[in-house]
C-alpha cells in the first residue's frame, strides 16, 4: 500500500496516524510499562522511525520486488554474524550455510539484470540499511518485550514512534494535507492497522519461543513481497528472482534450525 502511494510520504504518515491512535487507545488500557522495557522501548521506537525513513526512500528509489526482498532478507544473517563477532556466541555449521545461502540469494537478487547501474546504487544501499535498523529492532524487541505485557509493550511503541513521520509530512506537505482523497487516506490507514496487527502478532509469538527462529520465519515474507510487486504493482518478477528469492528463504530456514 505504500509503495503503491503516490506521494509515499504521505502514505507512511497516514500509517503513523494508524500509529498513534491505536497505540493510544492500547496505552490507556495497559498505563505505564515496568520501568526494565523503557529502554528497550524507546531505543526501538527510534530505530522504527529510522527504519520507516529508510523503507520511503527505498520505495522512491527502486523496485519493490528488488528493494524490499533485500531488506527484509539482510536481518537474519546479520543477527547471525552479531552474535559470533560480538555476544561471542557459536554459530552451528548449519546455520553457517544459512548465513552464506543468503548472502548468495541476496548477491543474485542485486546483479538479476546484469551489474547495477550507478542510478540503483542508492536504491540498493537504502535497502540495505534498512535491513540493519529491521535486524536491530528485531532484537531489542525480543529482549524488550519480555519485560512488560504485550499489548502494553506494543502500545507504547507504537504511540511514541507514530507522530514522527506524520509530523515531517506536514511540514513538507502543508495546506496539500487537506485535499487528500478518500481513498488515498482510506489506503494508508487501512495499511497502518494491518502493519500494527502484523507486528503485534510478531511480539506476541517473541514471548513463546526462541528469538532466532521466530524473527527468521517473519522473513518468508521475502517471496510474498516479491509476488506483490509482480502481481500488483506490475514489476518483471521472472523466474531468476523468484529463484533467487527461495535461495534467500532456504538460508533463513537453515538459520532457524537448532
């Protein structure tokens, strides 16, 4: 829905209102969170509204098909590689080929096509940089969320980092706000309440099992993703990118072997 905007901008922003509403709603419901989740809160809330300036610009920039396999297909194995380089954990060699059978599916996903031309290069580097901020709060949801309720988790993050981009939209936007269509603003807040129930769901299942396998199984959305772009926005899907698309889904399944 957001790719699909004609202004993105504004489209995230009418999700961000989706944002606050819910969010408030649900913040009166639960109150104030213990105070161990703050941190985890607040420092995920601020990577949300770096990830959805990412998301805009990679949506402005490239195919939907090409940017947001890539992002999304960068987090699994950059937890990965976090975990040995820095927590100092083992990495089983099972999980090491899902590492490199990612990396492999996402090369194959940038170079479809032939070599990236210089104009796709700021395309590609958004999506992967949005991939970092996915695979950052990620983890400090995971961890965050086992502190406080669900709802009230998920309330209070969502109420803190929803006003962001609608703010910034009505500073570059202005007076245009107000003309927007019916179905422009249906669009995007429909997109917000799906976004915030999908996520919801995400937090919810963090409290029932293991991190890894959960936040690896969210990634299956990569071929979904990559079918709406074909299907509904009307990019070339082709028989190379949905392979390429499986390889990266095939390492996610590795990783999420114990």
């Amino acid at each position: 829905m957001a790719h699909g905007s004609a202004d993105r901008l504004v489209g995230f922003a009418l999700m961000g209102v989706a944002d606050v509403v819910c969010g408030g709603v649900g913040v009166a419901l639960t109150g104030l969170p213990p105070r161990e989740a703050w941190p985890f809160i607040l420092a995920s809330a601020s990577l949300h509204v770096v990830y959805q300036i990412l998301l805009i610009v990679s949506y402005q920039l490239g195919q939907f098909s090409q940017t947001y396999p890539l992002a999304r297909g960068t987090s699994p194995w950059v937890v990965a590689l976090v975990s040995v380089t820095v927590l100092g954990q083992e990495l089983p060699v099972v999980q090491l080929a899902g590492v490199l059978t990612i990396s492999a599916g996402l090369l194959a996903l940038v170079l479809i096509g032939g070599r990236p031309s210089r104009a796709q290069v700021p395309a590609l580097a958004a999506a992967f940089c949005t991939g970092l901020t996915i695979a950052g709060y990620t983890v400090l949801d995971g961890v965050g969320v086992h502190h406080a309720s669900v709802l009230g988790y998920a309330s209070w993050l969502f109420l803190l980092q929803g006003p962001v981009i609608p703010l910034i939209a009505l500073a570059r936007r202005g007076r245009a706000l107000r003309g927007l269509p019916l179905t422009t603003a249906a669009s995007g807040l429909t997109g917000g309440v799906v976004s915030l129930a999908a996520y919801g769901l995400v937090l919810w299942a963090q409290t029932r099992g293991a991190l890894a396998p959960i936040a690896a199984l969210r990634e299956t959305s990569i071929v979904i993703g990559a079918a709406i772009g074909a299907v509904f926005l009307g990019e070339r899907f082709g028989l190379r990118r949905a392979f390429a698309a499986a390889v990266v889904v095939a390492g996610i399944i590795l990783i999420s072997l114990p």
